[in-house]
C-alpha cells in the first residue's frame, strides 16, 4: 500500500518482488519526469519544457530517479494476475489523472499478470489540498474499500469490513 511517490516505491517493489499478492496505491506516481515537468510548467509555462533536460540531470546529480520505475518494471512481473487497487483524485494537481490513466493502462495491458480488483476515482477537495485526500475526508469508506480490497486479495471473510465491524474513526 503506497500513496503519492511511495505508491511510485511500492509499484516497483510489487513488480519486482512476485510474491506479493495484491497492491492498493493511491495518487500514485507512474512517472518522476513527468511530475517535474508539471511542476516546471507551473512555475515557468512553456519554459518547463526548455529546461526540462537540465532539471531533470541536477534532480539525478545525487540519485537516479528512475533506476526503477513502473513502466519498465511491471511488465516483468509474474504471470499470477495479482490484484491491484488504484485510487485517483481527479482534481489532484500534484499528481494529475494521466499518471492514473499510465498506470491503469500498463495494468490492462498485462492481463496475465495483473487484475484490477477495483479502482476509486473521482474529484474533491480536503480545505483546498487536492493530494492524498480520501483517507481523510470519506475514512469510513476508505476503510471498508480497504479492507474488502484486502481481505479480497487474502481470500479472507469480508463480513468484518462493514462499517458496523470496522472501529469507530476517532
């Protein structure tokens, strides 16, 4: 279970690890690049594009950003159509819904290897932050999204995923 760029971390882990048999990630990043181009578009319009190249060497002075990343290491995954879960606020502007939309068509693209046991995506807000937002502003249904999506992947009972079994949110 990732969000943002651990979910960018968890994607490669799943990928590279086969064992594991589901993943849940949320606003997830597909592409590094690909945010720092948004970002420098931000900041400097049509110059991001420009200065994408130079950004890009100085942010991997120290790191290499993409020594993994999703696009080259999910489809060397296994043939077990392991479940994933793939959540998308559609109005995030950190990470924009094309990196959902990468990430869900890699998915459907290796049917062998991977099923898309759900996904939630849908626009808001939590106070004006647009990033990372469903856990905190519907926890109830995260929660029992969670957990069927889990106990789904585990092959457990989904009696205790109603809200009425869950512990109350404090």
């Amino acid at each position: 279970m990732g969000y943002s760029m651990g979910g960018f971390i968890v994607l490669n882990a799943f990928g590279i690890e086969g064992a594991v048999p589901g993943v849940w990630v949320d606003g997830a990043v597909f592409s590094v690049r690909q945010i720092l181009l948004n970002e420098l578009r931000k900041q400097v319009s049509s110059l991001g594009d420009l200065s994408l190249n130079f950004a890009w060497r100085k942010a991997n002075q120290n790191i290499e950003l993409h020594f993994q990343n999703p696009a080259e290491v999910l489809p060397k995954g296994p043939d077990l159509a392991r479940k994933v879960y793939l959540v998308q606020n559609t109005d995030d502007t950190t990470v924009p819904l094309d990196q959902y939309e990468q990430l869900k068509g890699l998915f459907e693209a290796h049917p062998k290897k991977y099923t898309l046991g759900g996904s939630w995506v849908a626009g808001g807000n939590c106070k004006g932050d647009t990033h990372r937002i469903f856990a905190l502003k519907y926890p109830a249904e995260y929660r029992e999204r969670t957990c069927n999506f889990f106990t789904s992947v585990f092959g457990a009972s989904k009696d205790r995923c109603t809200s009425a079994m869950l512990f109350p949110v404090a």
